[in-house]
C-alpha cells in the first residue's frame, strides 16, 4: 500500500502545511501525514500518523478521504479503515502543471493551477468528473470596483458578473 500507519511516537520535523475537516487538524509533512484531534482545543490529541510512499504536494482531508496532489495528478484515498487505507483513484488534473491549492466544497474540488482554477464533482471519489475550467480565455478581465463601494456591494457585484469570482472569494472568507 501507499499509505502505511504508523506510530506517533517520534514527531516528524518541519510541518509543511495543514488542513482541518471537522474537530481532525491534517498536518503535512515531507513524506507523512499526521492527524491530531481538536475536540478540545486547549488540549489537542494525537490520532494516528501515515507515512506516504509517493511524492506529494499538496493533501487534503475530506470526511473519510484523503486528497493527495502533486504535478498533474489528484490521488484519493479512503482512509475509514485506517489501518487499512484503500487507493480510491489516481486520475490527471487538467490544465497546464503546477498545483497551487485546494478546497472542496459541496463535493466540488476547486483546484487552483498555474494557470486559473478547474472545478471537478468528487461526490464519488471513484468517478471524478470535470465540471469546469476558468478562465476559458487566456485574458479575462474582471470588474472593477465602484469608489467607494461597501464590501457587501463589491460581494454584490461579483455574484452578478462573474458567479465562480464570487464563489471563490465566499471561499476564501469562510473556508480558509
């Protein structure tokens, strides 16, 4: 298997990112992941640690998945059984290379690439489907404020205009 689990008893150095899904903070590091229970925040607990036996960029935890990402490919694991995690999918990103993020909301991954965001429908992990890709033109011009403008009309103006702006920035303030 790719993912292996392991015990917690030496703590990797040099966390290199995190994600939280629910009260599980996913911590990444080089070549493992490490998930820690904040119930109690004044006193989080470690869970488990799964070393990776693949280079990864970036991971994500959904529910029970595991979203690995690097390059152009998007891995995902179920890790309900984490003793036993089971491969779900390996499948290639579209778009030019380099992944920058990702979240997933509403089981939509919204991945951020070099060159703008492509949107895939993960509500079944074993048959990702590609819903969009933004921008389409290599150009896009976005609106630009009114002087003066209130937060809530500038969130205003976005969702006429460009709803996937909107819906990013939605994202950005209530999801990170």
């Amino acid at each position: 298997s790719n993912l292996v689990m392991d015990n917690l008893t030496k703590h990797p150095k040099m966390p290199l990112g995190f994600s939280i899904s629910g009260n599980v903070v996913l911590v990444r590091y080089k070549k493992s992941v490490a998930f820690y229970d904040i119930n109690s925040p004044e006193s989080p607990e470690a869970i488990m640690r799964m070393n990776v036996k693949f280079p990864f960029e970036k991971v994500l935890l959904n529910g029970k998945y595991l979203y690995f990402m690097t390059d152009n490919y998007l891995s995902v694991f179920d890790i309900s059984k984490p003793r036993k995690p089971k491969e779900v999918k390996t499948f290639k990103i579209y778009g030019k290379k380099g992944i920058s993020d990702i979240h997933i909301v509403n089981d939509i991954a919204y991945i951020l690439r070099l060159k703008g965001f492509v949107m895939i429908n993960v509500s079944n992990p074993s048959h990702p489907k590609k819903i969009g890709l933004y921008p389409k033109k290599k150009k896009v011009k976005l609106p630009a404020p009114r002087r003066g403008a209130s937060l809530a009309q500038l969130k205003s103006q976005l969702r006429r205009q460009l709803p996937l702006v909107s819906m990013l920035f939605y994202i950005f303030l209530y999801h990170v």
